[in-house]
C-alpha cells in the first residue's frame, strides 16, 4: 500500500482529494492539519485516515511522518489568502507558508517524495487579452494571492533544477461543488448561494461581465489523481472546464436551480480582479482521458448538497 500525505486535507479542495483517494484500495491517507484547523469536512472520513496535527513549517514533524508511513507522494493545499488579499496578508502568507514551502521542497527532493503543488489557474497569469491561458503563458498576476501562488511556483522549479524534484503542479479553474460552505467568502457559487439561503444582497465587483473558467471539484481531483497514477512528471497542468462564462451567466444559472431570489448589488471593481481567466486545457487533454462536468449539471448537485445542510 501507497501512501499520500496530504497537507491540508481539512480544506475544500483537500477533502475531495481525501475522499478520491480513499476510494482506492491501494492508498493509505496522512492529512497534516495545525490545531485550530476546523476538521468537520474529515468526519466522513474517521478512522480511515490518519490525523497528524501540526503546521507546514514543521519540518522534523513532517520528515518523521514521511518516514513513520512510507510516504510516495505529499499533496501541497495549504494557504491563508484570497484574490482579495492585502500586502500585510501577503507579508504573513511569507512568513507562514512561502518560507516553510521551500524546506518543504527540499526534504521531499532529500526523501524522494513527489510534491504535487496545488497552485492557481488564474490568479498567476494575470490579464493577457482575453484569450485562454496555456501553461507556458508568462505569469503577470495582479492580485497579492496570484503572487504568492507564483512564488511557490518557482520554488518548486528551482527545488527541481537544485536537487532534481519529482513535481507535479496544478494550475485549477475556480473549484466549486460538494464540501464548499455557502457560508464562506470565497467561491462565487458557493458565496451567491449562502446569500439567496440567507435573503442577503451579493456585492459583484464591476458589472457582472468578468469571465471565469470553473470546475467541479470532483473532476478537479480525480484529474490530479490520474494525473499521479499515469506517473506524469515535472510537468505544470491546467485543469479547467476550458469555457468561460460572465459571472451574470453564473448567477442567472445559479438563480434558475434556487427556490429563494438571489439579490445582487454591483460594486466598484477591484484593481485585483483579472478580467478574464479561461484555460487552455489542451495539455491535460493529452496526458489523460480528461471530461469536466458542465456548469449547469455541477450547479443541480451543488445546489441539492446545500439544500440538505
């Protein structure tokens, strides 16, 4: 049996890779979450995983762990930003997870452990015109987030050319579906959702037209999955639907699948917000048999998870 460390399980995007990986045979589950963590996305998961609580900078945590459960492959989730993030975010995002990031790279290279690094699939590309991003575009982010997304990036390069990294980077659309709190702050289907629950207004920055690529976050992991199985290496992979759709698309999508009216107050827009992210998901196409959920179908389950919370 294989085992993945999975350093962030307890989030949105982790818990999904969790529950895809358990639901193979051959893999065993390490999640590393720090105390305050909020756990609850793993209690589906009790007693089959194992929980080692502790943070990313860590390091002689995390080498004990590599070593304790034979660890093949270490999952990197771990942020504390959003797009909408400040310079003092960015300052502690240092601090607290760019720096650890690269001990973390070294000891994966030192262990001969493949790193897979979540990364962004929109924020680190920034505005190029309109057309959709491919892998080899030049990273101009805009947003402190994309940056920090783009920092973490380079440190895996230069981790591999120093001591030969095995990595796998994903570049994610903007994730949505199942385990995503329509409570939160993040997400635009998961936050206009929250809002309609709650008969609350959703503030859109700008007038509704930017465009956003997405992806069921059930494709999103099952994609890194055969991406890891099929041994793909120290490649950088989009993953998206490859479509782009105006945020007033989303909503009027998102309205029809919704018993409550959903009340949208439009806003300034944001100096951090890319105008358009579409990716070119062309790269992914060729390394494996690569199918997104339409947006509208991942709407209806999305929708039908919530109204059961």
């Amino acid at each position: 049996m294989q085992t993945i460390l999975i350093i962030g399980g307890a989030g949105f995007i982790g818990a999904s890779l969790v529950r895809k990986y358990l639901s193979d045979k051959g893999w065993r589950v390490v999640v590393l979450e720090p105390e305050t963590a909020d756990l609850s996305r793993l209690e589906p998961f009790a007693g089959r995983i194992e929980l080692v609580r502790g943070t990313l900078d860590d390091t002689a945590l995390i080498a004990d762990v590599i070593d304790r459960y034979g660890v093949v492959v270490a999952a990197h989730l771990v942020s504390t930003m959003i797009p909408g993030s400040s310079l003092e975010h960015f300052r502690r995002e240092t601090d607290r997870i760019i720096s650890p990031s690269a001990s973390l790279f070294r000891l994966c290279a030192e262990k001969k452990v493949k790193l897979v690094f979540f990364s962004s699939g929109g924020t680190v590309y920034g505005n190029n015109g309109g057309r959709p991003h491919r892998e080899d575009d030049i990273r101009k982010p805009i947003s402190y987030y994309g940056l920090s997304k783009s920092i973490i990036e380079d440190l895996v390069y230069f981790e591999h050319r120093r001591s030969g990294l095995d990595y796998l980077i994903v570049r994610p659309s903007n994730a949505y579906g199942p385990g995503q709190k329509p409570g939160g702050k993040q997400g635009l289907i998961a936050v206009a959702a929250g809002k309609a629950l709650e008969g609350e207004a959703l503030q859109i920055w700008g007038d509704g037209k930017a465009v956003r690529d997405y992806i069921y976050v059930d494709d999103l992991t099952d994609a890194v999955f055969r991406l890891i199985e099929k041994g793909v290496s120290c490649e950088t992979v989009n993953v998206g639907s490859g479509k782009g759709y105006q945020v007033n698309e989303v909503l009027s999508i998102l309205g029809a699948h919704l018993d409550r009216p959903l009340k949208v107050e439009y806003v300034d827009k944001r100096t951090v917000d890319v105008d358009s992210i579409v990716l070119d998901c062309s790269k992914i196409g060729s390394l494996i048999d690569f199918h997104s959920t339409s947006l509208e179908e991942g709407i209806i389950m999305f929708t039908d998870s919530i109204s059961k919370i």
